[in-house]
C-alpha cells in the first residue's frame, strides 16, 4: 500500500467590587495588566465554555479567581503563566487549558531530560547522550522531595479529565525549572536538580536556556523503533506475519492533501477484499485527533467486510489516543466486531470539546476552550476509554525496540 510522509507537528493584594446581577462576578478596581488578564480569563470562559462548572462549583471557582486577583500585580510572567493555568484547569476538561507564549517559551530555563510515565511508575525517558545508561529509571525523589509529592503539587496546574491525561500533560512540563521553583523544589530556576533513582546514584543536572538545549545530543527511550512505532505519516499500512495480517495505521484525523483520506480508505479496503487477511489491525494509540468524521468511511467499510470475510479486528489505543480519534475507537466497538488492545487513552470517551480559543490582552496568553459535550456512549462511567485486553508496554521492551502490544498479538491465535 502506499504511503505519503508528511509531518504530524509532533504545546495580587487589589480591592474587588462586586457587579450584581445573575453572575456576581467579581470585577478588579485595579487597571494593572495582570488584573484585567485574569479578568479576561475567568469572565470570557464562564460566558462562553459550554459548562465551565461542571467539575468545580462556581462558588469554589470564584473563589480561587478571587484569590489569584489577590496576588496578580506581583507575578513575573511564569508564575502569571501558572496562575492562569491553574485558573483554567479548574474546568476539569482537558481542552480548556492556557498557551505559552513562543516568547515566554523561549526564556525558560530547561533540564536536559524528560520524565514520562512509563510500566506502572514515573522514569526517565530522555537524558543527554552520555547519560543514556539512566532511561528507564524509576525518579524516587528529587532535591529531597519525593517524586509523588512532586506530582501532587502540580496536579493543579494540569487540564485533565482522566488521570492518562494527567500524566501526558505532566510529563511535558517537567523538565521546566520555573516549574519546579513554583512548587518550592528549587529555590530558583537556575539550581541544579538531584534526582534520586531507583538503580543508579543520584543524577545531578544543571539547566540550560532553551538555545543550549536544543543544541544538545540526546539518548530517548524510544531510540530503537519497531517497524510498527509511532510514524511521521497521517495514515499508512503494512503486512505482517508472512502477510497474512494488515496492519492499518492512523496517526490524525486529517487528510493530507497529497495522498487523500479517501483514496488511502478505498485502497485498503479493496486490499482488503482481495487478500481476504485473517487479521487486520487498526493503530489508534498516536493518533490526537481532528476530524472524526474522515475515517467513518473505513469504519462502515471494515464492518461490512468483516461480515463478509470473517476475519478478526484489533484496535490498538493507548495514552495519547485522545479526542476525535476516541471517537473513532468507539465507533469501531460499536460498529464492528473490534476488541480493544493495549492501555487506557488519553481522552475521556464522553468529554467536551469543538475547540475555540481567545488572547488575553496584556499577557497574549492564549485561552483554548470547549464549545460542545461529545457523548460517545450514554452507559460509559466518566474517564478513558478502556481495552478489553490490556498490555503495558515494558521498559526493556521499548529500549530494544519491541512493539509489546502488537507481538501480543502476534502470538494470540485464540484471540480471547
């Protein structure tokens, strides 16, 4: 089958006077900059998100306004950065969620690592180059505080709706040592970190500007990619096992204008009918979503084939299967004899979303936030989507390039 690559880009002491009325919001005297910003956040999100209080009740929600206004005037811009974050996540929806600013990106300091959640605990999935021997560690604590109180000071700071998300979003910030100066790890951004492994001695690293890091030579634990990893493509397709078995993968819901959607669905489902393939999987699990509504037509088609041709359908999900792409694992549930493999997603399965966004005046932060609640499935409790078969992928598999779930698969012939 062919295939076009195209790159998926790989994220205050005022006085208050109150305005009666319906929402009694609370309205800063004060004309700072900072002030009005948070203004601007709290009163456009109640206005316009389709439920801002949903999760959090508006009296807690306004309380906590009430409090950043209070400390607002003296915030550098970081620390306004995490404040309105905090403000935002507050909605328990992870499309409601505030932006860095390219500028105010540019001037973080930054730890040459990155920790991911990976197997059941917190480790290190990217070091410098020299310090590849570390990936896989289990980060028991770091500056003398533990690893899981870490977490929990900055759960507030996270747009999430299930804990995978969480854990996604988490992971993106932590190599920010502005971050962990908020949280009172470090006494400021430019202190080095140690960090205390589980099979090492402790690792000391200094930071870095965003331009030294960049220019830096880095080990992931990702390096070693089976032919069925995480692809620079929209969509593509491959023939396992002697060919007996396609595999179908789709990375966006998005067609790319070289190689259409449509005309990539058509030819796979005529491989399809014509090969007749025992198994045809479905990869889900790298795929963060945009218009659901493209791969319905694979959806109606792989069901009316499977009809036919009685072969068995895996759907492969995982903790960045998020948003449209959910949408698209249920339907496959709903609509097909499909079984559900691999690890809990990322998005929630009923969740809000249909993405609109505004700038705050002073700071030009940008505020994303949901328009619409998506119901995938009235009987679904709150949270992510769950496999019916579950497989973690392990360290030692993902550091020599084995692909856990799919050679589970490969060695289920009862396919229970």
């Amino acid at each position: 089958m062919r295939t076009h690559k195209k790159c998926i880009l790989p994220t205050f002491l005022i006085l208050l006077t109150l305005v009666t009325g319906c929402t009694s919001l609370a309205v800063p005297v004060s004309t700072d900059e900072r002030s009005i910003d948070l203004h601007t956040l709290y009163a456009t999100l109640e206005k316009e998100h389709k439920n801002l209080y949903h999760q959090t009740s508006k009296e807690v929600f306004r309380a906590e306004y009430e409090s950043a206004l209070l400390s607002a005037p003296t915030l550098n811009e970081i620390d306004f950065y995490f404040t309105a974050s905090r403000l935002a996540a507050l909605a328990g929806d992870s499309h409601t969620s505030v932006s860095l600013t390219r500028e105010l990106a540019q001037s973080l300091n930054v730890y040459p690592l990155q920790v991911g959640y990976v197997d059941g605990a917190w480790r290190l999935i990217v070091t410098e180059r020299d310090q590849s021997f570390l990936l896989g560690n289990e980060i028991l604590s770091i500056n003398g505080v533990s690893f899981t109180e870490i977490v929990e000071r900055a759960r507030p700071l996270v747009s999430y709706d299930n804990e995978v998300w969480f854990r996604q979003r988490l992971s993106q910030m932590l190599n920010i040592a502005e971050l962990y100066h908020y949280l009172g790890v470090v006494e400021h951004a430019g202190q080095a970190l140690t960090i205390t492994l589980d099979k090492q001695e402790n690792y000391i690293v200094e930071p870095l500007t965003v331009e030294a890091f960049y220019q830096g030579e880095y080990s992931t634990l990702y390096d070693v990619k089976p032919r069925t990893a995480a692809n620079p493509v929209y969509y593509r397709s491959l023939l396992l096992e002697q060919d007996s078995i396609l595999f179908v993968q789709y990375n966006a819901c998005a067609s790319d204008s070289e190689y259409p959607i449509d005309q990539f669905i058509e030819e796979t489902l005529q491989h399809i009918a014509k090969h007749q393939f025992k198994k045809v999987i479905v990869d889900l699990r790298y795929n963060g979503g945009g218009n659901s509504r493209l791969f319905e037509p694979m959806i109606k088609g792989l069901a009316a084939l499977q009809k036919e041709l009685n072969f068995s359908l895996d759907v492969l999900i995982g903790e960045r299967t998020f948003s449209s792409a959910i949408m698209n694992a249920v339907q496959l549930k709903q609509r097909t004899e499909a079984r559900l493999v691999g690890s809990e997603t990322g998005g929630s399965v009923n969740h809000y979303g249909e993405l609109k966004y505004f700038t705050l005046p002073n700071s030009s932060l940008v505020v994303h936030y949901s328009t619409k609640y998506f119901v995938m499935d009235k009987s679904h409790e709150r949270g992510s989507l769950k496999p019916d078969l579950v497989i973690e992928a392990s360290v030692d598999d993902l550091l020599n390039g084995v692909d856990t779930v799919v050679q589970a698969i490969l060695g289920r012939e009862d396919d229970q």
